[in-house]
C-alpha cells in the first residue's frame, strides 16, 4: 500500500501503466547518458584531429542528458510537455551540432563565417519556435513558418550553399560519406521536429494525433540526431584512424 503511495506521489504510476510517452523519456535519459560516456571514453581511440567532434558529440548527448532527467521528472509529475527545458536544451545542443558540422568541413576549408550563419539561422529557428509552441492556438502556425525560414536556410547551406562547395572540392571519400550522410540528418531527421510541433492544437496535424505525443516525436527526433550523428561521426573518426595507422606502419 505504502509503496503505491510513493509511485503516486512522485508520478511513477504513469511508467507503471505504461504511458508511452513517460517511457520514453526514460529511455531517452538512459540512451543520452550512455551515449556520452561512450563517445567521451572513446576520445582516446582516435586520432588527435578528431578528438573534438568526440568531444562535441559527448557534450550535446552530456547536455541532453540533463535535460532528460528532469525533462522526464517534470513529465512524471506534472503529465504536461516539458516546453521550457526543451527549449534550453536545444539552444545548447543545436548550436553545437552547428559546431559538429563546421569541424567535419574546416579541414577542406570551412570559415568562421559559415558556422556563425548556422548558428544564427538555428537561433532564428528556436527562438520563432519556442513563441509558437507558448503562445496559443491563433498564432503558432504564423511562428512556425517563421522558425520553418530559419530551418530551411540551414537546409540550403549544406546542399546548395558553403557547406556543400567545400564537400563538392575534396577528394576524400570519408568526408563525403559523412557530408552525405549530414544531408539526411538534416533533410529527414531533423523535419521529424516539426511534424511534432504540427499536433499542437490549431496546427496543421492537430485531431490526427493527441497533444501529448509532440513529446513522442521530440524524443524520437532527438535520439535519432543526437546519438545517431554522433555515431556517423565517430565511425568516419574511427575509419579515417585506422586508414592513417595503416600509412604509418607500411
Ligand atoms: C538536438 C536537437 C535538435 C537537433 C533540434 C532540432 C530542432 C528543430 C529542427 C526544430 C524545428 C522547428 C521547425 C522547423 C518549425 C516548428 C518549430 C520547431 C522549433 C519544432
């Protein structure tokens, strides 16, 4: 008896009745955290050049981490979307990812000028979004096609743009995978999150699906593109190592 008192109490009723969404934000503090551990310990399996997209990857999942764990206690407690420290965490980890691209491309050439781009688009991009998702059924459409603009730029920069010049120039088939691999990310794993943002009463998706699963498509979208590009580069981390181990021993 006393213990159901205390699941009650601190919300883990919702777990125990499987409620799809606490779940996942279970799983999500569970996957971030280990996720960071593992590109941290891994640092030191690679060459010294890649050392800080390691790092960068075992930050933005570090980060995301923290934010799950109360992201999820906040869920747990309160059975609302956890907006504002969602928001936190995008605003930090979003600029790193910008920061996760700059550092595959600087070799063949990036410039300063096009990380601060990123940057400021994804900045536009959260900013209009966080006003859309708080600001009422009248106007999220209206903030949502603003934070849309600042999506598709950081589209166009990795297709069309700087991004996609400096891949176009180099001869390295590891970048190329990688800058293919980018392009996905960001064209398909990213374009879950506003699909999320579209269940919000009085958008687009709105009937179709119920309000809480913005926080199912979120945490999808988020271990997708966080572990999941992380993974992408250490594996051309990895490949790039080995092929620079195997020049030095012949
Ligand atoms: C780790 C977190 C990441 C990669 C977050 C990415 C977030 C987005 C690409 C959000 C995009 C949105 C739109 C394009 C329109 C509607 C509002 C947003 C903020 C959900």
């Amino acid at each position: 008896m006393n213990s159901i008192l205390t699941a009650d109490l601190i919300g883990l009723d919702k777990l125990i009745n499987s409620d799809p969404v606490a779940i996942t934000f279970f799983i999500g503090y569970m996957a971030m955290f280990a996720s960071a551990v593992f590109f941290f310990v891994e640092r030191s399996s690679v060459s010294d050049k890649w050392k800080t997209s390691l790092l960068v990857s075992g930050l933005i999942t570090g980060i995301a981490a923290v934010h799950y764990y109360y992201m999820r206690d906040f869920y747990l407690q309160t059975g609302q979307s956890p907006t504002a420290f969602r928001y936190v965490d995008w605003t930090l980890t979003v600029p790193l990812m910008c920061v996760e691209f700059y550092l595959l491309t600087k070799p063949f050439g990036a410039k300063t000028s096009t990380l601060t781009k990123l940057i400021l688009a994804s900045l536009l991009m959260l900013i209009t979004g966080y006003i859309g998702e708080t600001s009422g059924i009248e106007n999220n459409v209206m903030w949502g096609i603003a934070s849309t603009i600042g999506y598709l730029y950081i589209v166009y920069e990795v297709f069309a743009g700087d991004v996609a010049k400096l891949a176009r120039g180099s001869e390295s088939p590891a970048l190329n995978r990688a800058m293919f691999l980018l392009k996905i990310f960001i064209t398909l794993g990213w374009s879950i999150y506003p699909i999320g943002y579209m269940v919000l009463p009085g958008n687009l998706l709105s009937g179709a699906f119920e309000v809480s699963s913005i926080d199912l498509f979120y945490n999808l979208a988020d271990a997708i593109n966080k572990i999941g590009f992380g993974l992408v580069i250490y594996s051309v981390a990895i490949s790039e190592t080995n092929k620079n181990k195997k020049v030095i021993a012949a």
